[in-house]
C-alpha cells in the first residue's frame, strides 16, 4: 500500500493542475485528457501488485510450461530445442498408458461414491426436521481437515495387521483384506479415503441447491397424486440439474489431479497407483530431473482438463 | 414465490403413524451412522495418542486406552518438533493471508470501480487462470519460484515462494470484484467531490461495506493455506521451513516416529481447523451454500 500512495497523489495534482491552465477549448480537451491518463495511471497503481502476480506465476509459468515440453533443459548450460521428443518418450513410457488408465479407474471409483453419496445423504438429511446443524457439521468435518491428516489416519485404519478395518471386519466373521498393501484394493482405499474426506463440499453444496426448490411443486405434485419417488424423479432431479452437473465437472477436474493419495498411502512407485500427477512428480523431482518430460505430460493434463474447465466456466458464466 | 416452505415430504406424512415411526428410524440411524462416520475417527485419533505404542501393536484394536498417557503430546510436540511446524504454518498462512487480501482487493476496486482501459482484458486473463488446473503449472511454477524472472533471485524454502504465488487467487478478485460492483457510485461521487482520494474512499466508504465477503475470502484463504500439501511439498524441501502437513508426511515416512507419538502430531495438526470450523461454521457453509447457488 505504501508503494502505491505517492504515486497516486502525485497524478491527481498533475491532473487538476493542467486543469486550472488557461487557454481555449483546445486546452480544455488536452486537460480532460491528462485527467483521463492521471486516472488511469491510479487504476493500475491499484492493480500493479496483482498484475505482477498474475504474470509472475500464472501468465509466465503456462508458457514457460508449453515452450519447456520442446525443450532438453538441466539448467547448467543453455536448453536446447528437441522438437517433439519429450512428447515420443512420455508416449514409449510403458508408464504412460498405466498412469492414465489408473486415474480414470480413479475418477471412476471417485464418481460413483463421490457423486450418489452426496446427493442421497443431501436428499435424506434435507427432510430432517431435527438436528440439521449436526449432520452439516458432521458430514464437512473431515473436509476440514489437513489432507495429509485423514490419509495418514486411514493408513492406521487400513493396517493389515492391528488396523482398525480389518478388526471390525474379522469381528462380524466377514474376510479381511490387506486394503492399501494389496493390488487389487491399493486403489480402493485411496478412494474411499478422498470420499471420506471430501464428500462434505459436495453435501453441502446440494443441501443449498434442495432448500432453493419452491415447496409449492412438491405440493402440487402431492396433490396430482405422485409418490416420494415420483416426486424426486418429477421435482428433484430437474431442479437440481444445473448444480448437479457444475459438480460433476468440478468433481472430474479434481479428482483427475490426484496426488496426495497415491502419494503417502501406496507409494510413488507402486504400479497399481500411479497416477498422471505422481508420474509428473517423478519425472521432474525423483532421481532424473527430467522436466522437459514433465512439462509435456503437464500439457497433455493440461488440454484434458481444460476442456472439463472451459466446459464449466461457460455454464456458470451462463447462469449469472 | 409464496411463503410455502415444505420439501420433499410433507409435514403431515412425517407426523402420521407410520411415517412418524420411520422418520424417527431413519433420524436416529443417519445419527449413529454420522457418529460413527465423522466424529469416531477423530475420537480414535485422539485417545490413539495417548495409547502406549504396544497397545497400538496389538492385533485386536481397543476402543478405550487401558493405561492413559497424555504426556504422549508432550513427547510429540519436544521429540518432532511439532511446535516448529505448527508456528511455520500458522505464520505462512496469516502471512499468506494479508498479502492475499491487499493484493486481491486493490485488483478488485480498480477493476469494479476505477475501471481503466483494457481493464476487461486483464480481468479476462486473471479469470482464464481459473481454466488452468493447479496440476497442469506445478512444474513450470516451481521452475519460475526456483529462478523469478526479471527479479531473478531464489524463492525456494522462503515464505514468498508460498505467498506470492498465492496472491495470484483470480476467485478472490471475481468474488471482490462482484460484491464491489454492487457498491452504488453514487455514494463514492458524493464523498469524492470532498476530495477524498481513491485509497481513502476505499478505505473508509468500500471496505467498511465489504466487512461479509472479506470475511469469507478469509477464512476461506486460511483453510485453504492450512490444507495446502503438494506446493509447500515442492518448493519447501528444507526441514526448518516446512509446513506441519509436509513435516508429517516426511516423518512418517522415516519410520522413526512412534504410532503414539503420530496420532499426537495429526490429532495437534487438526485442532486449530477444528476449533476455527467451530467458530465460524456459520460462515464457512453459508458460504459454500452461496457459491453453490451462484454457480
């Protein structure tokens, strides 16, 4: 704020000083235009520090991204150009295919706990007439929470040998299993613990969107003779469309990035988990450094994910 | 639209007979299953801290401590440093915070209100930002942190390299921006002819008005610093430096630290989240109610 003080006053004396200048109509038009540069000049005082921000470490790093998916980069001598091969050698990677056929099964997994859940415990908990305070606190706690918090405690709770899953499990005689050690839960367990911890946004977010449905066509379907699930199929659904939808392309965007996960529960090596993010990891900040291979598995995210983006940006953008 | 509040299921189904007895079913399941869902995890954690590690390495789980031992957070807090950590974290997020909100509501009142050329466009291109998933910059943002152009210099391992970039939040200044749009000119015309220049008729006229969404944009920018993992995990490799999230991640990866002892570290991690959700939960879902119904 200080930076911005001096400047500012210093254009409001230049202005109204031109303006007290005697002379015809030409010298008036001349003053309205200072003036008109004076505030301008204020305006991007004010926006100095955001613009700088923005181009520092939003503008900047997308093309620097772009240009270093071309480039063979160690940062010791110059980068030198290579054309396409960043892109052939993330495509040869027998990783490649791995890694994105896992976080789809993980965007998968994620969507059908993630999406159904939400919406029922929303639907039910919305015709409570007692204690909705409670189930609101209760089901965004786990949101709350440092990500790293729930992952490190559900690894307690997935242990095979003294967690408390499997306890519970062997306890009413059903089988256990080895959750996040084993191939074929490894994946699983990583979505039921981001269910855990992030379905309380989504609840939330449908609790506003049901107590925005007028009552009156509920009423009026009750009175056309239509049952609870006549009327959630008739009612609901349609007007929770747009929300629905908005969600579910936030859901995709997010999910499609994850990393904490896989990361501190399975590991950044295990085949079975590796997903976009945690191969982008390796590839730039395990033993090789390789942030050319990087940057061009980030663009190749980048153009997937920016179509879920521009998708629910227009429809948002729309809605206003 | 008239006053007829009533949702799915009619006031009068949910008082008759039947439907009263499974309403109170489904009430005082949802109950339970919400308990034992949301809340026991956090028990677990709690009392786990103050198990003894051998009681943690039996193979049926209790769900009482047999010997309670509170000092375990003592342990945790001198043995891994966790006052460090949390002192760190707070101190990026408040730091964090500040600067989010001077740069954000600057770039937000010179856009809704001083309105300069090509002012849509730099809107535009802080918005497009918004298109850019987080994942798709981590490693040309942390190149850029790891060498600032221009400025040159080195960011890594210092707050900045968490602040800076943080004041880049193209939502918060959406968020401003809409909310001063809805500030009447008028009222900054009339004080202005006093002469009250553009800081102080922020200060005094828009800003007191704002006092609701700058809250929000608060506690949200607090929440969100708090949680963050993967970029303080990059661009903070320095042990001193690091975040409780990363600093745990890392210990529990060494191996060396004691189950107890983790269950304190997560358990310390989580309460100052807990205690500002109890606070202001009010604001934080009220909040994420708006966004919801405005898109």
């Amino acid at each position: 704020m200080t930076v911005i003080a001096p400047q500012s006053s210093a254009a409001v004396t230049r202005g109204t000083g031109r303006a007290d200048a005697p002379g015809g109509p030409g010298s008036a038009r001349a003053a309205r235009l200072r003036r008109r540069i004076g505030d301008n000049l204020q305006a991007y005082a004010f926006l100095a520090a955001g613009l700088l921000c923005f181009a520092l470490f939003s503008w900047y790093p997308l093309v620097k991204g772009i240009i270093l998916s071309f480039q063979q980069d160690n940062f010791v001598t110059d980068p030198i150009w290579v054309g396409m091969d960043n892109y052939t050698a993330v495509l040869d990677d027998p990783l490649f295919a791995t890694a994105w056929l896992n976080t789809l099964e993980f965007t998968g997994l994620a969507l059908l706990f993630g999406f159904a859940v939400p919406f029922v415990l929303a639907l039910v908990i919305n015709e409570f007439r007692h204690a909705k305070g409670f189930f609101r606190f209760a089901v965004y706690l786990p949101v709350m929470l440092p990500p790293i918090v729930s992952v490190l405690l559900w690894q307690y709770f997935y242990d095979p040998g003294n967690g408390l899953f499997n306890a519970l499990l062997s306890g009413v005689g059903l089988p256990t299993s080895d959750w996040n050690q084993s191939p074929k839960m490894a994946m699983v367990s990583l979505v039921l613990v981001s269910t855990w911890s992030n379905m309380g946004g989504a609840t939330i977010m449908y609790l506003a969107g049901l107590a925005g449905i007028p009552g009156e066509l509920y009423e009026a379907a009750e009175l056309d003779g239509a049952t609870v699930w006549q009327r959630v199929r008739h009612v609901t659904f349609p007007q929770m469309r747009f929300i629905m939808l908005v969600l579910l392309l936030l859901q995709i965007v997010a999910t499609m990035q994850v990393f904490i996960e896989p990361f501190q529960l399975t590991g950044t090596t295990n085949p079975e988990t590796i997903t976009v993010m945690v191969l982008i990891y390796r590839y730039a900040f395990t033993i090789n450094h390789d942030f050319g291979m990087a940057a061009a598995m980030s663009v190749l995210l980048f153009i997937v994910l920016g179509a879920f983006s521009a998708l629910y940006l227009r429809l948002t953008r729309k809605a206003d | 639209m008239s006053s007829l509040t009533r949702s799915l299921i009619s006031d009068a189904d949910l008082r008759r007979g039947r439907g009263r007895l499974i309403y109170r079913l489904v009430l005082g399941a949802m109950a339970v299953a919400f308990v034992l869902a949301f809340i026991f995890p956090l028990y677990w954690m709690v009392t786990g801290a103050m198990k003894t590690p051998i009681e943690l390495a039996q193979p049926s789980p209790t769900l009482w401590p047999t010997e309670w031992h509170p000092e375990t957070y003592l342990e945790a807090w001198r043995r891994l440093e966790i006052g460090r950590y949390l002192a760190n974290t707070a101190f990026y997020a408040l730091g964090g915070w500040l600067i989010q909100l001077i740069v954000d509501v600057a770039a937000a009142y010179a856009l809704s209100k001083l309105r300069p050329i090509l002012g849509n466009v730099v809107l535009g291109g802080m918005l497009a930002s918004l298109m850019l998933p987080a994942a798709a910059l981590l490693v040309p943002a942390y190149l850029t942190v790891a060498e600032v152009p221009i400025f040159g210099g080195n960011l890594l391992n210092t707050p900045w390299a968490l602040w800076l970039p943080g004041a880049a939040n193209a939502f918060n200044i959406y968020v401003l921006k809409r909310f001063f749009d809805q500030i009447p000119n008028d009222l900054l015309d009339s004080a202005g002819i006093d002469g009250a220049g553009r800081l102080r008729l922020l200060w005094h006229i828009i800003l007191p008005l704002s006092r609701p969404v700058l809250a929000v944009v608060s506690i949200f920018a607090i929440i969100g610093s708090w949680k963050d993992f993967l970029w303080p995990l990059l661009v903070l490799q320095e042990a001193e430096s690091q975040t409780i999230s990363v600093a745990l991640s890392r210990l529990a990866s060494t191996g060396r630290v004691t189950n107890n002892e983790m269950f304190a570290g997560l358990a310390i991690a989580s309460i100052p989240m807990v205690v500002i959700f109890m606070v202001f939960q009010r604001s934080i879902l009220n909040g994420l109610s708006a966004g919801a119904l405005k898109g």
